[in-house]
C-alpha cells in the first residue's frame, strides 16, 4: 500500500515542469549534484567515463541514453540521431557495446510507423558494429505495441535486440513462454510503473513471486536471460535454482541500476557472477530519478542532505 501511495506521488511530481525546471538546474551541478547518484551524467564522454570505471571493476554496462515519450517527430529524429552518434562513441571509446532505449523515445507516442523506423536505423547501424540494444519495457499502454514491434524486428532476422518483461503485469507469464519459444533474450524487473490492479499485482509479494516463477522459466528454457534486480531474496532464488538445475553462470546474468546496491553488484562479482550495469545519462534524466525515488523514498532523505550540503558551501 506505502509503495502503491507512494510511487503514484513521484509519478505525479515527475510531471510537474516547475520541479523539472528546478531539479534540471541543481540536480547534476559540478561533481556533486544530487542526481548524480543515479545519473552518470549529462554527456556522453561523462557516461563512457563512467563505463570505463564499472568495467575497470570487473562489471559490464549497458549505456541508456535518457529520453522518453517525445512529442515531435523533429524530436523523435533528434533522439535517433543522438544514439547513432552514442553508438559511434561508444565503438571509439572501446568499452562493451551494448545500450538500451525506449521507443517512445523514438516517436511511439506519435506513431507506430515512425518509432519503428527510427528502431530500424539504430539496430542497423549497432549490427555493423557488434551491439546489442536492448528495448526497455514502458508502461502499459505500450507492452503490447512494444513487444509487437520487437518480434517484427525478430521476423526481419534482426539478432542484436532484446526485450524486456515486468513481472508485475499478469501477462508476463505468457510473454515470457512466447518470448523463449523465439529465441530472445529478456530482461526480467519488477516494473518501474503506477499500473491498474486488472492488470497488474499490486503487492510486493505478489510481484515477487511472479518474478521467481518467470526467473525460473526463463533460465531453464529460455535464451541468456538478465534478471535484473537488487533484491537479494530474489538473487538467493535465482542463485539456488540454477545450482539445483545444473545451469552454469554463463548461461545468464545479473543486472542492477547504476549507483543502487554497489555493495551486492561487487558480491556478485567476487562470486563469479556476470553483473551488467544500466548506465543512464543525458539531459532528460528527471522521469527516471522520480522514478528512483518513488522506489524507495527513503533515498529522498539523500538528496535533501545532498542539497543542503550543497547550499551550506
Ligand atoms: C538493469 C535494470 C533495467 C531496468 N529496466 C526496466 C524497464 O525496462 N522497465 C521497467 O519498468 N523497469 C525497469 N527497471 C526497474 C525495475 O522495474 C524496478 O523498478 C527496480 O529495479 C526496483 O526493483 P527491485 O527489483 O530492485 O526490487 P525492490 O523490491 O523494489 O527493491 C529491492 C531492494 O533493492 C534496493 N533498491 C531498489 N530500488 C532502489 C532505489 N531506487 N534506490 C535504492 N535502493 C533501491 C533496496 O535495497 C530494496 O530493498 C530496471 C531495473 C534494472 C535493475
């Protein structure tokens, strides 16, 4: 209940542009700017830096370059135009090869047609280059949409492309069988969303346990899954069914937030665990850091300290 109240109060504040306006201004200022917990930065050579250092600790990234829900064309292409140019960067800076994105930050909120041949033009330009781009999964008026386009690039014979699967939503469990009967790979969360209790579990052991039930089909029929998550009981499930079923730490991952739960991506590490790190950047970081938030309020506590850190020096 705590969580549902308060997550729909950061999804409230995450639109309200006097906020935006405020936070955009203070919130990544020099090296210490509350947001820069979670955010790596604004630029790209901020986000390869970051990268570099993750990497230089034994971990692997995946570099999203923040922006969602566009409302233009115009912006849609500046969105797409960006990440050819992400992609260039990060082949030139050498590290792993592998982003994520959202497609309504390629146009889906405009139309259909348009996010799918901005997707086109990114997956095109990452195969010539090795990457992998994984498509995040957004709330859900676009699951369906989402997952659609992602097998129409799979029937193209694109193999560069992941998906992602929210264990909250009820259908996820089907998505999931129809996803492994593809061949594609899938991120498993819980999902970052205020979503209808139709539609979707609202209590945090409901979610959980459709998590482990997806985490297990996955790992046992499905294809280099990512079971992205910082709850250790669910890392502890995942960790014991692939040992009772014989499946080696090669055949998936784990994947964790940037600067959330640093102490468990080293553990992981340390036992051998491939642990992939979600590095976000850009400009348009305030929707994912109220999302941050609204996940765990108590980290409100840490940016008012950080703040009054700040307006103290
Ligand atoms: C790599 C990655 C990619 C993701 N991609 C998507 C996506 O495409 N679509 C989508 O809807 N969601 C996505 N998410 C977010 C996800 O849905 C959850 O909202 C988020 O991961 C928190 O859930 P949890 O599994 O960590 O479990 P929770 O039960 O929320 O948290 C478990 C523990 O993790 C720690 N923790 C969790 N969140 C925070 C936080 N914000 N700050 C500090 N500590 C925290 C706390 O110790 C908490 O007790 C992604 C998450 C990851 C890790």
């Amino acid at each position: 209940m705590v969580r549902t109240v308060s997550r729909a109060f950061f999804h409230l504040l995450a639109g309200n542009q006097t906020l935006k306006a405020l936070a955009s201004r203070y919130g990544m200022r020099g090296g210490t700017g509350f947001a820069r917990r979670f955010i790596a930065g604004e630029s790209v050579p901020e986000a390869i830096d970051a990268a570099r250092t993750l990497q230089a600790s034994g971990l692997s990234v995946t570099l999203d370059y923040l922006g969602e829900a566009v409302g233009t064309p115009a912006e849609a292409e500046g969105a797409t135009r960006a990440y050819l140019g992400v992609i260039d960067a990060i082949a030139a800076g050498g590290i792993e090869r592998n982003v994520s994105l959202k497609l309504t930050q390629l146009g889906l909120t405009i139309d259909r047609a348009t996010s799918v041949d901005n997707l086109r033009r990114i997956l095109d330009a990452a195969a010539a280059k090795q990457f992998f781009v994984r498509v995040d999964m957004e709330d859900s008026p676009y699951t369906a949409v989402t997952l659609d386009i992602f097998e129409t690039m799979w029937q193209q014979d694109y193999r560069n492309v992941g998906v992602v699967l929210q264990s909250y939503l009820r259908r996820s469990e089907a998505d999931a069988s129809r996803m492994n009967a593809l061949g594609a790979r899938v991120r498993l969360v819980k999902g970052a969303y205020q979503e209808p209790k139709e539609i979707a579990y609202q209590s945090k052991p409901e979610v959980d346990a459709s998590f482990v039930r997806i985490m297990e089909r996955l790992l046992s029929e499905g294809h280099y899954p990512a079971i992205a998550t910082h709850d250790p009981a669910i890392i502890a499930a995942t960790r014991a069914f692939a040992a009772e079923r014989g499946i080696t730490a090669g055949a998936y991952e784990f994947q964790m937030l940037y600067g959330i739960r640093r102490d468990l991506q080293a553990a992981l590490t340390r036992d051998g665990f491939r642990v992939r790190v979600y590095v976000p950047f850009g400009r348009e970081w305030f929707p994912y850091f109220m999302r941050r938030l609204g996940e765990r309020p108590a980290n409100i506590g840490f940016v008012i300290r950080s703040v009054l850190s700040e307006a103290r020096e």
